[in-house]
C-alpha cells in the first residue's frame, strides 16, 4: 500500500471522527430557560426569599429601560450545605447579555460591586434598571449571588423587547469629559489588535522550537553529553530579539497609554455593606409541628402553631416559597397584595386551605393545618427536598390584621413524603 | 492479498465507526405515543399542550417515579401536572382503556375513567389498582369540545426489553475487536514495509 492511500485513508479517518465529535456537540437544542429550576430546593426555600418584586414594564424597546424592584428576606434557617451571605452580588438572569444592567442598588445604595455581611433573618430592598438590547421575548429575574452557594433565583417574567438589534447604543462620559457613542464596542478592536500581536509572537516562538526534532533526541543528545548542539548561536540571537522586542512594545505600549489616557480608574474590586430594613417587632409567633408533602396529592400540608401576640385578630394570608404564591383568595387584602405585573404561573391557581380561616383573636394560640396545593411543586421541581439529606422545607407566612397591616413570619421545619387515598387529593 | 487487506481493515473502520456512532447518537428514548421523555421530564402531549406524567406504586417502589410502562400489577398512582397555565382553565377527561385492537364500545374496554372537569391546581390523579399484567392505552382528552387528544399505549407488569443495555454492551465488545484488528494490520503494514 502507498504511504500516498494510507494517507488519504487517515485523513478520511480524521474526518469521519471530526463529524461524529461534531454531531455530538454541535447538534444540540437551544435552551429554553436559563436554570431557574435547576437549583436545589433546599436553596429555593431556605435561602433568599423574593417578595413584592414588580417589573416596571412588559414591553419596551431598544434602548428603553425596564425597572425591577422589590424586597429579598434573608432566611434564618438557612441550610448548613449553603455558604451563609457574607458577600453577594446583586445581578439578573436573562438568557445572555439581551440586556444592560445600567443601575442597581441595594437599601439605595449602588450596588456595582459586591455586597458583604448581609445579615440572616432581615430584609433588604433591592432595585435594577435594565435596558433592552436585543429584541426577542426575554425572561427576566433578580438574581443573589451568593458566593459560595451559587446564583439564588428570583422570580422571573416575560419582558418582550422590540425594535431592532442595531439601534441599541450605550453612550457615557467619562470624567474627563470624553463622549463615548457606544461603550459596548469602545476599545474592542484595539483590544483585539494587542491579542493577536502577542499571539503572533507567541505562535512564532513556539514554531521556532518545534521545527526541529523535540523530546527524545534532545534527551539522547544530554544523556551523550552535547547540550552545545540543543542551543545554537542563532537561537540565542533569536531569544534575545523577542526579549527585546516584547520589552519595546511593552514599555511603548504603556508610555502611549498614560499620555494618551491621563486619568484612569482601576477596575473596582471592592465591596460595600449596607443595612438591612429596620427590624419589625414580630406580632406573630409560628412554630411547625408537623410538615408532609402529598405525593400524589401535590400538596404541602403543614400543621403550625400561631400565637397572635398584637393586639389585632390576624387571618393567615398568604404562603410563599421559593418564589411560588399560595394565596387565601377568601380574603381580600391578600389577593390584592399581588401585583398585576407579577407572573401569574406563579400563582397558585387553587386557594391556600387552611383547617380554620377564621381571625386570630390577639393573645390566641391556635393551631392550624395549612395545605398548599398546586402542579407547580412538580413542575418547578420542588419536591426532591424529599430525597436530600437535609429533609427540610421553609417558607414565608404573610398575616393581615384587621387594618390590612401585612405581618410576615417564618416557617420551617423537617418534612416526610406521604401518598393519601387520591379521593382526599381529588377533592381540592 | 493487497487488496484483502486493504478490505478488511476498511470494513473494520466502517464497523468500529458505525459503532461509535451508534453509541455516541443513541440518546433519544423511545416515545410511547403522546408521551416522551423531554427535557430531562416525561411528557404528555396534548395538542399545543404539555403535562408533566408521573406514575407511583407506592406500596411496591415507595415515591419511586415512573414514565410509560407500569413495572408490576398492584396499586398504582399516576399523576398528570399541567406545564401550562391554559390547561388549568379548560375541562380535561382521563380515560384508560384494555389495548384490544377495538376501540368502538369505548364503556365496555374501559378500567378508569375520569369525566371531564376543570383542574384549578393543574395536577389530575388517578388511582387504580391493575390485578392482571397486560397492555393498556390512555387516552387525555382536553377542550371545551375535546379537541386536543393524546394517546399512548402502555403496558402493565410486563418487564421491558433491555436490548439497549446489550446493544450498548455489544457497541463496546465491537469496538474493542475494531480497535484490535486496526492496530494489528497497522503493525503489519509496518513490518511489510521495513523490509
């Protein structure tokens, strides 16, 4: 056979494995979210919990803005598996940069950089101004980052930006008074230009060594003794040119950026702290007995003892975990406690059942069976807190009393797994 | 007995590859009618619709989740959750029928039947306790007037066909011998042209 065909066969070779690797990587479907589901439950509902999150708009163009505004209240049972919130990012989660983050703040205060030492147990308000760029239909959350426990989701909602890609333009002055059209090219190219001409260095560096025969007859060469044939003269006139020539380029470079650019402000890297809303006195005392959820049934049921410790009746309101909302839709202050602009498959369609609606007398303890019944638990895949090794379930109970004054409590506890006879679960 | 060689080993590249492929592409599971397996999540399809489709034996495999078949006759549970919100706001009938071939005295092969009714939580359980192995279809019919019907067939207590456990097994054993025989007329091609 002549080294002409095994070649030709190699080479074919080669490309069918080529097409085979890129079938597997290549062929692939676009995403449809972006892994607001993916997180384990036990972030979902012990971590951060999203409330009265309102999305200033549905619809905007290209370089119109949208503002995203709400509270996150910090858990106190905030599970040991997650690292606790000393420092935290404010962000968004939308499917690529198809939107500019322009402002953000935290408790008023911008929130740019990081954010460290957010206190567990207390609440803080957050706001972010985003602008559209690309048109499409775009899904758009709040997002904590908080290190060590990863990305904390809130919840999201359609926002269609229109127009076209084009037009979009992100202009800023600098301090010096320097307009810049459009920051999302500024410097890009001439970024560019510096990569590939180190990259051209670079490569012509390493070609001037693997042109000649590499690892085992340099080895052999030392093992004889004759490390004088590995470097010749012209190697090291080689070596010491590059030397040079990057040293030139290098302090050139830097000569021609502090004349050109005279002020500059380094990349800020540092965090601010900030204080969380001022502490409530609770009216309302909860503590779990018991904690299920019904398998077939898709139902939380939790049996809480309620201590009403102000001195208005109070009705049970509203359940919420893991930016889900279970609502008492008997009661009106609750239902209207949702903003139109609020994503309504995060609603629970079926009303919050609880074993006793009637008002909660000040001074009253009285225990209750709360069911939260709905598909979400498995469509927003909740329920593998079932199988974790840390069992538990959290969320936050939303109290009116008679003024329609919200009062908010925490609920967790240990959870177990039951299947009901399907006649109980059909009836909600 | 050049052109043996040059056979064998292009056979032997096509079986290796063929094999590979075969490995690398298998990764869509086979669909029972209106259900699959899709976005890591067993699927119901009801026309422009979705439902999540869970089935339990509680008493047999605990809160152990099923797609499709039914693994053993007994108790068992399945629970359709709706992924959009419009089936939650339209009436949807569940029926489960014996798989005899005739389906024009639908009352007479059917086991379950779940009339139609509005599911405001968006999940709709059935129960049903299955005493003899066989094949069964379910039929979901959801709309004011029906319009949107899914099908799928299923069995009950008949264990499934592990062919893709051997096929994989198979793939692995022919990719081995492709590997062997390439490395071995590699070798030989060598040696024919050292001397």
């Amino acid at each position: 056979m002549s080294l002409h065909r095994m070649s030709l066969r190699r080479f074919g070779l080669s490309i069918l494995l080529a097409a085979m690797t890129a079938a597997t990587t290549l062929v692939s479907l676009p995403a449809a979210a972006h892994g607001e589901r993916a997180t384990e439950p036990y972030i979902r509902t012990r971590t951060v919990h999203w409330y009265d999150v309102t999305w200033s708009s549905e619809k905007i163009g290209v370089n119109d803005k949208v503002t995203v505004e709400g509270k996150f209240h910090l858990f106190t049972d905030w599970p040991d598996a997650a690292s606790k919130p000393e420092l935290a990012f404010l962000s968004n989660a939308s499917p690529g940069a198809v939107m500019t983050r322009v402002e953000s703040y935290i408790n008023d205060m911008p929130a740019q950089q990081s954010v460290r030492q957010l206190e567990i147990g207390r609440d803080y308000p957050f706001k972010m101004v985003m602008a559209g760029r690309v048109p499409g239909r775009w899904h758009l959350h709040p997002v904590l980052n908080v290190h060590g426990a990863g990305p904390i989701v809130g919840p999201g909602h359609w926002v269609e930006v229109t127009g076209s890609a084009a037009d979009y333009k992100l202009p800023v002055t600098t301090m010096t008074g320097e307009v810049i059209d459009d920051l999302q090219h500024y410097g890009v190219a001439r970024v560019q230009w510096w990569q590939a001409g180190y990259a051209l260095l670079a490569v012509a560096w390493i070609v001037w060594w693997i042109r000649r025969p590499l690892i085992v007859p340099r080895w052999n060469a030392i093992r004889k003794g004759r490390e004088d044939l590995l470097i010749t003269r012209t190697d090291d006139r080689v070596a010491a040119g590059l030397l040079v020539l990057v040293l030139v380029v290098v302090i050139g470079g830097y000569r021609y950026t502090t004349q050109k650019y005279e002020y500059v402000v380094p990349l800020q890297a540092g965090s601010f702290k900030t204080k969380p809303l001022p502490q409530v006195p609770s009216l309302v005392a909860v503590e779990m007995k018991d904690a299920t959820y019904d398998v077939p049934g898709r139902s939380l049921r939790l049996d809480v003892e309620i201590t009403n410790q102000s001195e208005s009746p109070m009705r049970l309101g509203e359940f919420t975990t893991a930016n889900l909302r279970f609502l008492d839709k008997s009661l009106d202050v609750a239902v209207a406690g949702v903003d139109p602009s609020f994503p309504k498959d995060l609603v629970a369609g079926s009303s919050l059942k609880l074993s006793d609606s009637s008002p909660i007398a000040p001074g009253e303890k009285r225990t209750l069976r709360i069911e939260a019944t709905d598909a979400a638990w498995e469509i927003e895949r909740l329920v593998s807190f079932l199988t974790n090794v840390d069992s538990r379930v959290g969320g936050m109970l939303f109290f009116f009393d008679a003024k329609g004054q919200r009062h908010m409590a925490e609920v967790f506890g240990p959870i177990v797994p039951v299947f009901t006879q399907l006649q109980l679960a059909q009836s909600h | 007995m050049h052109n043996r060689t040059g056979c064998s080993w292009r056979r032997s590249t096509l079986i290796t590859c063929s094999a590979v492929l075969g490995l690398t592409l298998s990764q869509g599971a086979g669909a029972h009618g209106g259900l699959s397996v899709d976005d890591d999540m067993c699927k119901l399809r009801l026309g422009p619709f979705n439902m999540h489709f869970t089935g339990y034996q509680p008493e047999i495999n605990g809160n152990r989740e099923f797609c499709e078949d039914i693994p053993k006759v007994g108790n068992t549970i399945v629970v359709m959750d709706a992924i959009e919100p419009e089936l939650r706001e339209i009436p949807i009938e569940v029926r489960i029928i014996r798989d005899t071939g005739d389906e024009s005295q639908l009352d007479a092969v059917t086991v379950v039947h779940l009339p139609p009714k509005i599911y405001v939580s968006g999940s709709v359980p059935l129960e049903y306790s299955f005493t003899t192995p066989g094949k069964f279809v379910g039929l979901v019919t959801a709309g004011a007037q029906g319009q949107y019907v899914s099908r799928f067939p299923f069995s009950v207590g008949i264990p499934p066909k592990r062919y893709g456990f051997y096929l994989l097994l198979l793939g692995v054993v022919v990719l081995g011998l492709g590997m062997y025989r390439y490395s071995g007329m590699k070798r030989q091609r060598q040696m024919a042209g050292q001397t």
